[in-house]
C-alpha cells in the first residue's frame, strides 16, 4: 500500500509508474518508463467510489433478437470493471447504449446523473466509448482523426499547436514509438490503429470510459501497456469499464467484473473472485442448459489410423509473398490442421491461398484424389477440386442480407446442379432439408429472410452449404467468431465427425484455446511463411504463443530477435 | 536535424496526398499547349479576357457542387443546370417586376435562392438518409420543368450594370473580380472547422458520428456552402448571357459534374478538393476551345460531346491506375505511395 | 413501433408489388374519373403502346439496379440506335441485318461501359454517362452528311418496323407489346429461376459474399452493363418505326424516365431487392401519370415536374440507407 501512496507524493509533471494492485491481491508490481503527463485536474472527476454508471432494468431488441434484456449494473468511478460475456451476450450493446449510440427501448441509463441521448451528448456527459470497431477515417491524417468531433462548428476548441503537442505525448508513449501525426491512417498498421482510437478516447479527458474488445487488435507489448494506461486511469478516478470475452486477461487486472449473458447481469464478481473458473460458471450458467439441448452429432468410430490416411493437399514452394520463404506442407486425409500466428503474419494469407481466393506470390497448390491431382489457381478450380471455404465473418464475405435462408444456402450451388442455367429447385431443397437436419439448424420457415436467424445458426447455414458440395477439404477461416459457447462446441464436435469420415480439416483461429483438444498438428506462421509445426503435447497455450513470438519449440533460443 | 526530417516527410505526405490533381494538372497541360498552338490569340490579353469570361460560369458552378461531392455519400448534385437556370430567370424576369435591380440585391437575392434551393435538398437528404444523386436527380426535373412553365421562351435582359459581362473587353472586369472574390471565400471557407467536418462525414459518416461530430448541422452547413456558389454561378451565368433562357442552362449539370470527375473527384465522399474542381473545369472549357480551332462544321457540337465523354473516361482510368484501386500494382501508384502493401 | 413494423413489411417483395399495385388501380381510378375517353379500347392500346417503350427500354435498367449500379448512357444509346438504323437502312443494307450489327455494337458499347465501371463500382454513373455522350456524338458525326447535321435523319423507315408500332394491327394490341410481354416474361423468368438472374441479387446483396460463392461477378457486371445497351437499342430501333424519321434527341426522355420507373415499381437503387415484374408495374404508373397529366393538358414541362415532385416521396422509401449508428 505503501508504495501506492508514494506515487501520488510525486510532483504531478513526472511520474513514475507502480501499478500497485489494490490490497486484497498479492502486490504485482511493474514499473513503467518515466513520462511527462497531462495532469487531470481532480476537481471535475467524480469522488473515488460514487457511482459514475448506473444501468437499470435496460432492454434494447433488434427486430426479432433482443440484444439487452433486463439488464441492471453499476460501476463506479475510481474503478476497473470489466464487463464480460461470450458473443451475442450484449456487452457491444451495452457499450454502445453507454456512449449514446443507441437508445434503450427502456429503462434507465444515467452516467454520473445524466443520461446520453446521442454521441454528441455522451461526450459532453464525459463519456468515452472504444467501440469494437475501429473508426477511423483513412483519408483523413492522425492529427485529424484524434481530434475528430472535438471542435466546435466554426472553430476549433484547441488550438492547432496544443493539439499537436497534447497528441503525440499521448500516442507516442502508448504506441512506444514515434508516429507522424500528418499521416493518413489508412497506412498504418492495425495496432497503431487501434492506439489512434484509444487515444482519440483518452484525449477527451472522460469522467468513463468504456473500452470494447480493444485489447483484440493490440499487440503483445502493447496490451501490457494497455493495462499500465487503464491502471493510471483508475488511479485518477477515471471510471474505466472493460468489455471483454478474454477473461484470461482479468485475473489480478480489475476491482469488479460483471457478467453478461443473453443480455442479462448473471452476477458480479469482486477483487479476488475474478478467476477464470468463476468467471466461466457465471458465463455459461445459462447456456449449459442449452447446449445441453443441442444434440451431439454422432461419433462414428475412432480415427482414421495415420497408416491408412493418404496424402490429400500439398503445398509446395508456395510463397506468400515476394520476400517470403517457401512453404511446403503436406495434409492428410482425416487430419485437423490448426493454422495460428499472430495478426499478419500470413495464416490467413495462406488460407486464401489454398481455396483459391487469392493467388500466391508462386508456388503449387495440388489436391489429390486417387489416380488424379488438380491444380489450384482459382476459387473455381479449387471448388472443382473439392475444397470448401468457411469464414467467420459472416457479414462481409458469406451472408447475403436481401436474401432468404434457403437462397443463401443454396447460392453457392446453383450453378452446379443447374440444368441449362435454370436451377434444380429440386435438389436444393433437398440438399437443404438433409444439411439442416445434419447440422440441426434451428430455423423456422426456409423462405424467411436470414436475418431472423441467429448468428450461430447463420453460421451453420454457411457451414451447410459448404458441405453440401461434398468437398474432401475443408478450410474455415475463424468459424466461431461472434459464435455462443454452445455453438462452437457443437462445431468442434462436428470437425471432428468430418475428420472421422476422412475430410481434411484446415482449422484457422485466433483463440488458441480452440486448438487445444481438437487438432492434430498446429501450423504456426511467421513473416508469411512457416515458423514451426506442434504435434500432440506440443499443443498448449504456452508453446503455441511462444512459437507466435518467434520461440521454436525444437531450438531454446528465439528464432529472430522479438522487437 | 528532427525539424528538417520533419519537414520533409510533411512534405512527402501531401505531396503523395495530391495524386488526385495529377490527372487534371496534367491533363490542363497538354490542352493548354495544344490551345497555345491551335489558336496563338489564346495567349493575349484578349484571348485571357475571354477565356475567363467563357469558363467562369462552368467554374463557378463545378466549384459549386464540390462541396456536396465531399459530403458524400454518391454525392452528385444533378440539380445545378436546372438551379442555375431558375436564378437566372428570376434575376432577368421576376426580381425587376418587384423593382429589385441592384448589385447587392440581386447578389443577395442569388445567393439567398441559390442557399434555399440547397438547404431543401440537404433537409431531405440529412433527415431521410437518401443519397445525393436521387434527390438532386428529382429536384432536377422540379426544377426543369418549372423552369419551362415560368418562362417558355427565352427572352428579357439582364439588369445594366450585369448586361455587358459578356462583352467586357478589359482584364480587371466584374467578372475577373467576381472569381477573384468567389476564390478568395473558397479559401476562407475551406480552413473552417465546419469543411473538415464535412470532410471527414463524407469520408467515414459513422465514425464522424460516433466521434461527436453532428451529421445533420454538418450536412445542411455543406449544402448552405453550396448554395451559395450555385447563386455565385447564377449570376456569372446570367452575366454573359445577357437574358433569359428556360433551357440553356441544363448541360451546365453535365459540364460540372465532368469537370469534377476530371478534377479528381471521387463520388465516394470525402476526396474532391477546390482546386482540381477549378483545373476540372479549365480543362472542360479548354477541350471545348480546342476543338472550335479545327473546322468541324456541322459535327462541332458532336467532337465536343465524343472528346469529353472520351476524356471523361480515360480520366477515371487513369485516376483509378494511380490510386490503386482495383487494377493491380501498378508501379506509378506504388512510387506515389511510397511503395507501402496492401 | 406498428407502423415502424407496417413500413417494413411493406418494403418486403410482396409489400412493393401490393403497393405498385395500388397505385396503379388509383391512377387508373383517377384516370376514369378525369380524363375524357380514358376508359377506351384506343387509349388502351396507346398507352400499352407507349409503355412497351420505355418498359423494353427499362429492362436493362432494371438489371443495373439489381448489381447496385446505374446506366446513364440508355438515353443516348436510344438516340444513337435510332438514327443508326436509319441510316444503315437507307445505305442499302437490309433492314435484318442492320438490326443485328446495332445490336452487336450496342452490346460492345455496353460491355466497355462495364468493364471500365467494374473496376471503379462508385464511379458507374459518371463512366455511363460518359460513355454514352461519347457513342452518340460519334454516331451522330458517323451519320450526318456534308448538308444535314447528324441530329436529324431523312430517310425511309422499313413498313414492317412501322407495322410493329402500329394500332391497326390484327390483334387487340400492337405487334410491339407482344414483344415487350415476351421480353418481360423472359427477364422475369431468368431473375427468378436461373443462377445467373440469382447471382445478379447476390451481387447486389453481398458482393464479396457473391465472389465467395463461385457468382463470376466482375463477368456479370459487364454482361448487365451489356444488356443494357443492347435493350436500349432495341427501344431506339423500335421507336424508329413509331416516329417514321431518326432524331438523335428521341431518347432523352428515357435518361431519367427509366429510373423513374426501376424506383417507383420499388427495385432498390442499392441493389438484390426489386424486379423486372415490378418494374413493370413501375413503368404502367408512369406512363398512366403522363397520360392523366396530359389530359389535364399539361404542358411537357410541368409534367417533368410533376414526375420529379413524384420520385421524392418514393425516394423515401426505397432509396433510404441505415443510419451510421446501426453500421457500427
């Protein structure tokens, strides 16, 4: 405790950073780089511990969804708390009702007595919100982007110089390194990106803030210094609320942690009781019932012995980019394939490359069926060759929103079973009924518009339509974001049916827990091209990460120097 | 040295930022030289005056609907022929029957006109979330056909001291200072915070709103900024034409909407800038002049249309080519760049 | 919150048809009730006439809207057909074959309209119009001779291409709207029950979605782009017959006619809602309106205004995008 107070013994102008925790935990002390800060006058903060959020018996639907329901919480100024709970729980919701993005349909939202009808409101209430997405205008410069809607209609509320100096204090400490403020955004890279917005948040000096998901875009080094940054706030009686479903990050970071399921407050959590075990059984209180109901898909046999497995993709001398080294990979029938790396470093590069959706820098990519081998160079010709694409993001690249359940089943097909152009309507229905059942997709009438369905059930449709070409590879691109916790074990489960059944499974995700359990081997990729392969008890946590960083499994020494 | 390398690379960035002029600038060129040797009277003091006092109304009215070009979204404002034509009307026909004649009336009641006309489009536009080119497109047949009804036949002269623009013979005439005056509140306006504003809605409309930034002030502010340049263009327009005409006006919509494409515009939102839309319609005006040098007789009209639909497209090519849109890496896009990956 | 509901439902296929329908039987109600001889055999068949026009006019339209794009250049390429076929005719080249190599140019033209536009989708409008100004000032230079200019074209219109506009057909209609039924009937069948009229919604829905899901979309966007052209010929052509002499500017109603019509049968601008069937019933309103309004004796002019004072409110239902908070 001591050293808690010392901190505050220190002339405003510099500071040197003890994250202290809070007395009830084991101290954890790191030390951060003495820096120049804004001093945030105490006067307009509201007194530690006075209720800065309150939330009370709110319910927002969309259409048919709805998204909050009932749902009450508070928070308080001076405190970390974070607001967990797997998609589709309504934490984003939540977030954005918070900000004055949208409007309860009822009940009450107040910060610090007043309640935010618009952003424009919010932000005078002093109410920053980090929202899931990062908005940035890409034409528009750094320096324009931190500063967006902070100036009045005819003139600005800074001056052009103030700003200046005020935002790069602020962004070159949280991002490490110096950024050139008259740049355009759009050629920065996604951690800057996502500083820009966090600063752009920080930079309105808010009474809350609230900050969704932003640790998912933010490099290793940078979320540490996302916690140092959230620390200090608290400590200067910033109400700072953490919307998250990495509950692995809480542990021994947050005063509080509510959770969120199906829109409803399912229990808060205080200081020491914010462990993962806990924070699961809240989350999933609910949905063990429901994934209690979802049937399991049946497991029909062990799997195919290596031995009898063949050799079904290969990839060789694939390079992903021009200054990459080649890749060559071998993948099997019955074999799940995991596909890790950390963001960029040409996982999903390789993905597209397989099915075809973009064409490698060189290289081959063949699939092999008995006698015969074909060649990719397009998504046709790896369609032909019995590769199916799965994404996870279901709104930019699978969904069609104008068009019907069955339509968007049956799009990626049409071609292929028509008959002189004019489609088999036959065989999609029937195509159709068989995935649905397979799949146990709860939809009502197949005419009504896929948006009535949820995003889980969208995802098995998309899932559906992929297997009903009867492909013998399988590629998904992160299926189980924006997925509840019943769903994606339910598409687990059905992986490994398919893999059973001698389908090739190549699995890409950014959990690595996912791959725990599930694959064969791990692929992990840096610099676009193969850093190393994890077989059987290689697979865990640690040694995936560490292989994402550069650390080979084989080798005790990094392969490259981690900058 | 930090303030030199900085210096620098500020430099290096806007620079790289005006890739979007590159094909009016050069595009300005080659038509200027080709207009310098077709027609050598170009080069004289005459030649000046009347090569401004035949481009300032496409000018003027391309520089008009900049601004709603920037707002975005598909911002194209049909509507300007039609508007410009109404203005013209009422300042030769119904401003006099109600005795209204003077300079700063009629500049008042121009403009006044030219804002309302705008504001009604931005109303509908702001409140009901419909794009720009539908509403203008519906706002172009009111406006023509009214136009028609007001006035059948052309006819009417402007009041006096308007008249003669079309004929003035001197450089420092009404007309040099009209464009002078409208360049200079260009300028001024476009370093308010309210044309950043509207800058960064068009190019991003829900992270302006999610940031704080108030769409419909913002939008109605664009549209009164171009209400007012479609009422600057008005009179410019009714100046060289001396009277009144029901019709004339209309391809006023094409000639603008061309010369803001060729000024590197981009109906996205949040790209067109002031200084292309005034090289987009020298560059229109130009192609015009160049080919009233070669003796096409009959077909003049028809070369006209042929070269700046011609021109019109390679510009969106070659604009496309440098941007990088779509059409592969190419290597003048990547120099421009700075040779940053996708 | 019922009427936010009722709105929506109405903005579903079926709600748009029933709404055109509506509107149709009012206007016609309206039609009966005001305008002297509305309801008779010979005002039938000349607003069928007419509206065949502009409905096979519209196909091309129609197809546009679906991929979310807009062809500027159908007004010129009307004109253009026009006095082209005219012209080919009169210089001794038999009236089939002329009909085929407008259609194959027309289908060249359409096809660079596309193939420029599929790179820069936002830019579509600009390059359809420029493209279109381009094609018929090239073939009004192409046409006129060293006394007449281009615009206008003396000459002798084939009797069987009059014969199709004509009202004193054997049938109850002219020969022409059979023609335009059939191309309907056509075009709606190929929406609904090929894959290739699917992946035009798809297109129009979810573009990458559609490029995931095997639909050739830049190859599309050209042939629409294409078809366009070649339906636009087809009017112009056909309009030759109904004029007896070829005028460049027969077309200009056209430019903003035929999105009129894709509006206000309730096809999204945006593109994947809407059809050719209700198009159709667009194209009947607009031409019922026009015939009403001239039988108020309404002048050109005002009923052009009228038109633009019509595409307001429909604009508002149809053409409305979500507001930004609901895209983040």
């Amino acid at each position: 405790m001591e050293e808690y107070l010392l901190a505050f013994k220190q002339p405003a102008s510099t500071l040197r950073y003890s994250a202290v925790q809070r007395s009830d935990f084991e101290p954890v002390e790191r030390t951060g780089s003495a820096v120049t800060v804004v001093p945030q006058p105490v006067a307009t903060l509201p007194q530690v511990g006075t209720e800065a959020v309150t939330v009370r018996d709110v319910c927002k639907s969309f259409g048919a969804t709805a998204a909050l329901r009932n749902c009450s919480f508070t928070a308080h100024s001076g405190e970390i708390h974070a607001v967990v709970g797997e998609n589709g729980s309504g934490k984003s919701t939540l977030a954005k009702v918070l900000g004055g993005v949208l409007a309860p349909d009822s009940g009450v939202v107040e910060i610090v007595g007043l309640t935010p009808t618009s952003p424009v409101s919010a932000q005078k209430i002093g109410v920053a919100v980090v929202f899931q997405e990062i908005l940035l205008a890409d034409n528009a410069s750094v320096l324009d982007n931190l500063y967006l809607g902070q100036d009045g209609l005819f003139r600005a509320k800074t001056s052009r110089r103030n700003k200046r100096t005020d935002a790069a204090e602020l962004l070159n400490r949280l991002v490490g390194t110096r950024v050139d403020l008259d740049q355009e955004v759009q050629a920065l890279t996604l951690n800057v990106r996502q500083w820009i917005v966090i600063a752009r948040a920080l930079l309105r000096k808010p009474k809350v803030i609230v900050f969704d998901e932003s640790t998912a875009a933010l490099d290793y080094e940078s979320v540490e210094r996302f916690f140092e940054e959230a620390r200090r706030l608290r400590d200067e009686g910033v109400c700072v609320l953490i919307v998250t479903h990495r509950i692995s990050e809480l542990t021994g970071f947050c005063d509080r942690a509510t959770v969120l399921q199906d829109g409803t407050n399912v229990g808060t959590l205080k200081g020491e009781e914010i462990v993962e075990k806990r924070l699961l059984e809240l989350m999933s209180s609910k949905t063990v019932v429901e994934a209690n109901e979802e049937p399991e898909p049946p497991v029909t046999g062990s799997r195919i012995a290596q031995e009898t497995s063949e050799e079904r993709l290969t990839v060789s001398g694939l390079k992903l980019s021009s200054k990459a080294r080649p890749i060559d990979l071998a993948f099997r029938t019955g074999e799940i394939v995991g596909l890790a790396g950390l963001e960029g470093q040409g996982q999903v590069k390789f993905i597209r490359a397989v099915t075809g959706i973009t064409r490698p820098a060189s290289g081959r990519i063949q699939v092999r069926r008995q006698t015969s081998a074909q060649t990719i160079g397009s998504a046709r010709s790896a369609d032909r060759a019995g590769i199916a694409y799965v994404t996870g993001d279901r709104k930019a690249e699978a969904v069609f929103p104008n068009l019907s359940v069955l339509e968007n089943f049956g799009i990626l097909g049409y071609r292929r079973g028509a008959r002189f152009g004019f489609i088999n309507r036959r065989q999609v229905k029937d195509t159709y009924n068989h995935q649905v059942e397979d799949l146990s997709i709860r939809v009502g009438r197949a005419s009504a518009s896929i948006n009535s369905l949820s995003g889980g059930n969208q995802q098995k449709i998309v899932i559906g339509r992929a297997l009903a070409a009867t492909p013998v590879i399988l590629a998904l691109n992160d299926p189980t974001r924006g997925v509840d916790i019943g769903a994606k074990h339910y598409l687990h489960e059905l992986l490994r049916r398919l893999a059973e059944q001698g389908m090739t499974v190549l699995f890409l995700s950014n959990e690595i827990e996912e791959f725990i359990g599930l694959c064969d081997r791990v692929v992990v990729f840096r610099e676009d091209a193969v850093f190393d392969t994890l077989v059987d008890e290689q697979i865990r946590g640690e040694t995936i990460l560490a292989a994402m960083f550069g650390y080979a499994e084989q080798s005790a020494k990094p392969d490259d120097p981690v900058q | 040295m930090p303030e030199l390398s900085r210096a620098t690379s500020a430099a290096k960035s806007f620079a790289r930022r005006q890739t979007s002029l590159v094909t009016p600038t050069v595009l300005f060129a080659i038509l200027f030289i080709l207009a310098a040797i077709r027609g050598a009277g170009l080069l004289t003091a005459n030649g000046v005056d009347g090569a401004l006092i035949g481009a300032a109304p496409v000018l003027l009215a391309t520089l008009a609907i900049t601004t709603v070009a920037i707002a975005g979204p598909a911002g194209v404002d049909l509507s300007i022929g039609p508007a410009m034509t109404l203005i013209n009307i009422e300042i030769v026909i119904e401003l006099p029957k109600a005795g209204i004649t003077g300079p700063i009336a009629v500049f008042a009641c121009a403009i006044g006109l030219g804002i309302a006309l705008q504001v009604l489009m931005g109303l509908i536009i702001a409140f009901l979330r419909v794009s720009t080119v539908v509403v203008s497109l519906a706002l172009y047949l009111i406006l023509d056909g009214f136009n028609t009804v007001l006035l059948p036949e052309p006819g009417g002269s402007a009041p006096g001291w308007l008249a003669n623009w079309g004929s003035e013979t001197r450089l420092m005439s009404p007309v040099l200072y009209t464009l002078i005056g409208s360049f200079v509140l260009w300028t001024l306006i476009s370093r308010t915070t309210l044309f950043r504003n509207i800058r960064l809605m068009g190019a991003d409309a829900r992270t302006a709103y999610a940031s704080g930034v108030r769409l419909i002030p913002t939008r109605i502010g664009a549209h009164v900024i171009t209400g007012v340049f479609v009422g600057l263009a008005s009179i410019m327009y009714t100046g060289l034409l001396g009277s009144a005409d029901p019709t004339a006006g209309t391809s006023y919509t094409l000639s603008a909407v061309t010369a803001l494409i060729l000024g590197g515009a981009s109906l996205a939102g949040g790209r067109a800038k002031g200084l292309g839309a005034v090289l987009g319609a020298m560059d229109i005006w130009l192609i015009s002049y160049v080919l009233g040098t070669f003796n096409f007789g009959l077909n003049a009209s028809y070369w006209v249309e042929v070269a700046t639909g011609g021109v019109l497209v390679v510009a969106l090519l070659v604009g496309a080519f440098l941007a990088n849109e779509h059409l592969g890496h190419g290597w003048a896009g990547r120099m421009l760049r700075g040779n940053r990956s996708h | 919150m019922e009427i936010l509901a009722k709105v929506r439902g109405l903005l579903s296929e079926q709600g748009r048809a029933a709404l055109a329908g509506v509107v149709l039987f009012v206007l016609v109600i309206i039609g009966v009730v005001t305008v002297n001889g509305f309801w008779s055999l010979v005002n039938l068949r000349a607003t069928l006439l007419i509206a065949s026009f502009l409905g096979i006019a519209t196909i091309g339209q129609c197809l546009c809207a679906l991929v979310g794009g807009l062809d500027l250049s159908i007004a010129f390429v009307v004109g253009a057909a026009n006095i082209g076929l005219l012209r080919l005719v009169n210089g001794g080249i038999p009236s089939g074959f002329a009909i085929v190599i407008i259609l194959l140019v027309a289908a060249a033209v359409g096809g660079v309209s596309g193939a420029i536009s599929s790179h820069q989708r936002g830019q579509t409008l600009v390059v359809t119009l420029g493209v279109g100004t381009a094609v018929l000032g090239l073939v009004q230079i192409l046409v006129s001779s060293a006394s007449v200019s281009g615009g206008t074209v003396e000459g002798t219109v084939p009797g069987w291409l009059q014969g199709l506009t004509s009202l004193n057909s054997p049938i109850f209609v002219a020969p022409c709207v059979v023609v335009w039924l059939v191309l309907a009937a056509l075009t709606i069948v190929f929406l609904r029950r090929t894959w290739v009229g699917r992946g035009l919604y798809a297109m129009g829905g979810n573009q990458r979605a559609a490029e995931r899901a095997l639909v050739p979309t830049r190859t599309l966007w050209v042939v629409v782009f294409s078809l366009s052209a070649v339906t636009a010929a087809a009017a112009g052509m056909i309009l030759l017959g109904y004029t007896g002499g070829g005028y460049s500017g027969v077309g200009d109603p056209y430019l903003f006619t035929t999105i009129a019509a894709v509006l206000i049968g309730g096809t999204s601008l945006v593109g994947g809602r809407g059809g050719y069937g209700l198009t159709v019933l667009g194209v009947l309103i607009l031409t019922v309106l026009q015939t009403i309004l001239s039988g108020f004796s309404l002048s050109a002019a005002a009923q052009e205004a009228i038109l633009g004072l019509l595409i307001l409110p429909l604009v508002a239902l149809y053409v409305r995008s979500p507001h930004p908070r609901m895209q983040i």
